[in-house]
C-alpha cells in the first residue's frame, strides 16, 4: 500500500472536493471516482481517475475541473490520468453522496455488495420526491447513460434512478 | 533487436483491438444514425447512450494501437476489420432490435470472458461487461414485446432476426490474440438465443449461419455494400476540414 505524504493528502482534499459536472450536488470523492493524487517531482502533480462509464463524456470536464482546482492551489504542473481497473461500480458512491443524489431528486442506486457474495435483498427503488416504494420503470436509459427514468405510481412524477453498476 | 516473436505478437495484439475496437465503432454509429428518427424520445435517448458506451470502448482499444482519430476516419474500407453483423443497416425498429439482440449477447459472453483472464483487455472488459449488460436487457426486453406484441410487430421482428441470421456465424469466428474458447461461446449464445426467440413467440431461425451461404469475412476486412457508404459519411468531416476541432 502505498502511503500518501501529508501534501499528497491535502492535493486530494481539493482533487475529491471538485464537483461532478453532471450531478453538481455530488463530489468527487463521493461519487468515488478519484483513485489517487501522487506528487511526482517539484510542482507537479498526478491525479488518477476512474470513468463510470467507459464512454462518459464527464471524464473531460472533470479532469479540466481537477486541473484548475490544483492550478488555483499553486501546483502549476497537473496532469490527470484515467485508470479503468478495477471497474468503477455504483457501491464507491458513498453514504453522504446517495443521501445528496436522493435530495437532488435522483434515486440513488441500490448496494450490490460484492461480486460472488451472497444475493442481496432486491430492494424497491424509493420515489426521491414522495418517498414512495410504488414506482414503475419508464426507460433502461435516461438522461445520461448512468441513469435509468422511472415515474412514482404514488406522486405520478418522473424521476430518474441512478442504475447499478 | 530480437525481431520475429515480437513482431507477431505485436502484428496479434493490433489485430485484436481492431476487431474489437471497430466493432465497437461501427455499431456506435449505425445506431447514432438513429437520433432524430426513432419511434419514441424514450428510443432516441436509449440508442444513443448504448452508441455512447460503444464509441467508449472503441476509443479506449482504438487508443491502444494507434490514434484513435487517424483509425477512425482515415482507414480505408479494407482496412477496418469489424464483423459484417455491426455494420449492416439499421432497416426497421426491429431490425435494430434484432442486431443489438444477436450482438450484444454476443459481445457480453465475449467480455465476461476477458474479463475473467489477464489478458491485455481484461480491464476494459471488467469495465464494459456491466454496461453491456444494460445493452442486452434492452434488446431483450424489445424482442419480447415486439416478438409477442402485434402481428405486425411480430411478422416484422421475426422476419429482421431471419435477415441477420446469416451474419452471426462471424461471431465466433477465433481472433488470433483473443484467449476465449469461441466454440463454447457459440453454444452458449445458441442456447440463449433458442430460450428469448422462444419467449417471444419467435422461431429460431434455420438459414445457414456457416459455410458457403454464410456472410462473414469482415474480419479480413471485406464488407458489404452499404459499409463504403456508412465510412463515407462518418469520415467526410473529418477528411474534408483535417484537423478541426469544436
């Protein structure tokens, strides 16, 4: 394991603290994407990162975002990397970033626990707006590919679910 | 410098992510040829986030042995060497519901596989298999209601899953630097093909998938008709204003 300097920790902070352009309630950090933030050399700094979905055009805009975020910061040499093992999977969103997802209005996904491990409990997807579990699916796909669109049978309103990964 | 091994190895790899890197592209842009004119909004949307997900991979592999752009817009027909099934038109609904069924089941035993090994691609195939996983629900999902809808709608998916039938013995075709059992692949996507056809009130189709009727030899980097087409306008941009940008 490799352990990150007091510097390095701190990079992070402000790496994992730029928001997700898509969903700009969700961090980063919480959204799990950010893989590490290494000093390589006087002034320059390496950030890894992890699409969620392999063709995501987010990924552009974040790592533009992470650059201007160190830039500010007084790191004048960023460069970001993008790393896709291992495979991203809805389970990295944290607690804090599926509470603010179900805020913004959009279903959080539901844990998968891991691979090969015992089946979890198929969990009803909750309405975001009234809390209901009585919601039908509309669309696999919605507004971005990470996204699949549901409407409450309950509020009759459409909602996007966060789909798990 | 040690030549020969190193060579083909590298010659084995190249071929590898082509295959699967156009592939990828290919089928992106046949079903991006959908925005603006599918049935429903709900459609559009769908189409072209599978077609997203498609240009991910094939930007990723394309990467791998080359700049992606200069092998995407710049190769000629012959030199791309994506399976016939990925490029043939997208006709009707159920004609693009019947490719994404053969093709995504296809592509998904075919990632799991890599998955599963520690070959080069086995990361990107982690990475893909889950999304292409959502590729295959909706195909599915789609033959069951369009197979066990209307008349019309069953007539039109049966006689699109008969059209496409011959271009599916490509499929498991071996790719030289693609450590998978092709065999054991075909039987299992067999199997799951006689088991949705059959839910959806569809007959598996019985035309040849193999020998002299079959079709399939775009991985040789033969294509049919309408591929010139299809590249013409995908790199008339491209080769018309080299070099731009947005």
């Amino acid at each position: 394991m490799v352990t990150m300097t007091a510097l390095e920790e701190e990079l992070s902070r402000i790496a994992g603290a730029v928001l997700d352009p898509e969903l700009p309630v969700l961090t980063l950090a919480e959204l799990g994407v950010l893989r590490g933030v290494q000093v390589t050399g006087p002034g320059r700094v390496e950030v890894s990162l992890t699409p969620t979905y392999t063709g995501c055009p987010a990924v552009e805009a974040m790592s533009s975002d992470i650059e201007r975020a160190l830039h500010e910061h007084g790191v004048p040499d960023v460069s970001v990397v993008t790393v896709l093992a291992p495979a991203w999977s809805t389970d990295d969103i944290s607690e804090e970033g599926r509470r603010k997802l179900a805020e913004f209005g959009v279903a959080p996904p539901r844990p998968q626990g891991p691979a090969g491990g015992p089946v979890p409990l198929t969990l009803a997807i909750r309405c975001p707006h009234c809390g209901s579990t009585d919601t039908e699916l509309l669309s696999r796909f919605s507004s971005t590919a990470c996204k699949a669109l549901r409407r409450c049978t309950a509020c009759r309103e459409p909602f996007d679910h966060f789909k798990e990964l | 410098m040690s030549s020969t091994p190193d060579t083909h190895e590298t010659a084995t790899f190249t071929g590898a992510a082509l295959a699967l890197g156009d592939d990828a592209l290919i089928l992106s842009h046949r079903l991006g040829e959908w925005a603006g004119s599918a049935p429903v909004l709900e459609e559009e949307v769908a189409l072209a986030n599978i077609a997203l997900d498609l240009l991910g991979q094939a930007r990723i592999l394309l990467s791998l042995v080359g700049d992606e752009d200069e092998l995407a817009y710049l190769r000629e027909e012959r030199s791309f060497r994506n399976v016939q099934l990925a490029e043939q038109p997208n006709g009707d609904f159920a004609h693009t519901i019947a490719r994404q069924l053969y093709f995504s089941t296809y592509q998904h035993l075919l990632y799991g596989r890599l998955a599963s090994g520690d070959g080069p691609f086995a990361g990107l195939a982690a990475k893909a298999v889950k999304e292409v996983a959502y590729h295959r629900d909706h195909a599915e999902h789609w033959t069951l209601r369009l197979g066990d809808g209307t008349t019309e709608s069953h007539e039109r998916m049966q006689r699109a899953c008969d059209a496409l039938w011959r271009y599916t013995g490509e499929l498991f075709q071996p790719v030289e630097g693609l450590d998978v059992d092709h065999a054991a692949m075909e039987s299992a996507w067999l199997a799951s093909m006689t088991d949705i056809l059959g839910k959806a009130t569809l007959t598996v189709p019985s035309g040849p998938r193999t020998g002299a009727w079959a079709a399939g030899a775009g991985r040789q980097g033969l294509h049919t008709e309408s591929f010139g087409r299809m590249i013409a306008e995908m790199q008339h941009l491209h080769r018309s204003h080299p070099g731009a940008t947005w």
